[in-house]
C-alpha cells in the first residue's frame, strides 16, 4: 500500500476553527432520519460499538439510550468535549465514551462487533491513501465474526450529472444551544466531479443583521465523495469484503434511484 506521511495527512484532514462544533451541533445535532438504521443494525450484534467520527454524539447517544455500549472516536477535541458534555448531561456516561482519536491512525486496544462509519464520515479524508489507512484500522479493530457498515450519500453527484454544479441550500434558522441564540443558516454546494470534490460553504447569520459580515461566521471545506466500485475496491485491498449493500435508510436493497449507499463488510 502506498504510505503517506504524518505531515500530508494533518494537511489533508480539515481543519475546524474552535468554535464550529456548537455550530455543527446546531445544523445537524436534530437530525433523525438516520438513527433508526443504526439502531436495527446494533440490534443485530452484541457487544460495543465503535461510531467512527462521532460528532457530537448524534448517533452514539441515542444507541446507549436503546442500551447499547459505544465508544466514539473523533480527531476534534471540540467535538469530543460538546458530545462528553451531551452524554453527561443525559446521565449516559455509564455506558458511552467519546476519545479524541483520528481514524486514521487510531488504537484503542480492543476489538469491536460493530463499527460504524456512518454521516459520510469517510468523504473527509480528501486522499484515496488515507482512506484505506481508516479502513485498515476498522479492520484491525474489528472481530473476526464482526461488521463494518458504511453509509454515504450519492445524490449530489446524481444531480451534477457529471457536470460542475453549484446548489444553494434554502436558508434555514437553527438554534446554537451553547449561546441560545437562533441563527440564520445559508449554505452552498459545488460539486466538481472532475476533480471527485464536493466543497460546502456554511454560513450563520444573526437573523436580525443577515448581510452584516462583522456578525456572520463562514466556514468552508472539502469532502472527496467516494464511488460504489472505489469503496468495493478499497476493502478488498485492505481484507474486507461486502456481503449486503443497501439503498435508503430502511435497509431496503440498492437501486438505480436510490440516493444512499450503506454497505455492511466482513472479514475475508
């Protein structure tokens, strides 16, 4: 496997300024659609989990709830803090944990039945070498009989249909629960196929100033969206093979319409 050293893969990682995870709380932290996918798939096997790039706990929280055991990585020390402190406040502490770890070279020291990589947390990592660097710590980290699930979402390249293309997303308010203020969220996609990017552009306004740059904090980076055939080929290469691939959320089978991508893989 071609390597790739420490300094390319802190440059190619991105980078969130300190205050984003109240921000990234606020555009995602009440999203559900997915959760009850992840809950069917901790139903099929005991024993911990690990949520690979956990947030802000989104998913790991309500998987304890449901009397799951999970351990969360995430490389951001502001993310950890803010799930710690959702976990803690909800008396989830017992049965959670959240580490400060990067996916690609992390080591806990255990083995899991289930880990999951799910909310596209793989399309962050912008070079193909690091991407099988994170599968080969899942890997490592995974027991002999046990899953690997991934979850993706295609349909921005769907829509591109193999063309540049810029989307706006509709301006939304969302509530920042870290100051209780209510923002103003504006968002922009471009997808650039040639170049397998897709760059987001976030934008959280005071509803009251919406045009006042002194009182709107930006915050733009890149995601590197992987293909069905790429994923396929990169577990192979690192001792995995995919044994169920799913279309939507409710684990329905894949099809020419569907709009998700969730892949289980075993040990070969």
């Amino acid at each position: 496997m071609t390597a790739i050293s420490a300094e390319d893969a802190a440059m190619a990682l991105p980078g969130w300024p300190p205050d984003f995870a109240a921000l990234y709380e606020a555009l995602t932290g009440d999203f559900r659609g997915d959760v009850p996918m992840y809950l069917e798939m901790a139903k099929r096997h005991e024993g911990p989990i690990l949520d690979l790039a956990c947030g802000t706990g989104r998913v790991a929280i309500p998987l304890v709830e449901a009397g799951h055991s999970v351990v969360g990585i995430d490389f951001d020390a502001g993310m950890i803090d803010l799930a710690t402190s959702k976990a803690k406040l909800l008396g989830l502490r017992r049965n959670i944990s959240f580490i400060e770890a990067n996916m690609i070279d992390f080591d806990l020291g255990r083995k899991f039945p289930l880990i999951m990589a799910g909310g596209n947390s793989l399309i962050h990592l912008l070079d193909f070498r690091l991407v099988l660097k994170a599968i080969e710590r899942c890997r490592e980290h995974l027991e002999d009989d046990g899953s690997f699930f991934l979850a993706f979402e295609t349909s921005p390249y769907m829509a591109a249909a193999g063309k540049y293309r810029v989307e706006r997303e509709r301006p939304r308010q969302v509530f920042n629960r870290g100051t209780g203020q209510t923002l103003l969220y504006r968002g922009t996609i471009t997808v650039d196929p040639n170049f397998q990017r897709i760059i987001r552009h976030h934008e959280f306004a005071n509803p009251r100033a919406p045009h006042d740059p002194t009182k709107t904090a930006v915050f733009d980076y890149a995601t590197r969206p992987i293909y069905p055939g790429e994923l396929e080929l990169m577990l192979d290469i690192c001792g995995l093979k995919v044994v169920e691939i799913f279309g939507d959320y409710d684990l329905r089978p894949l099809t020419r319409q569907s709009e998700k991508l969730i892949m289980r893989s075993v040990k070969k």
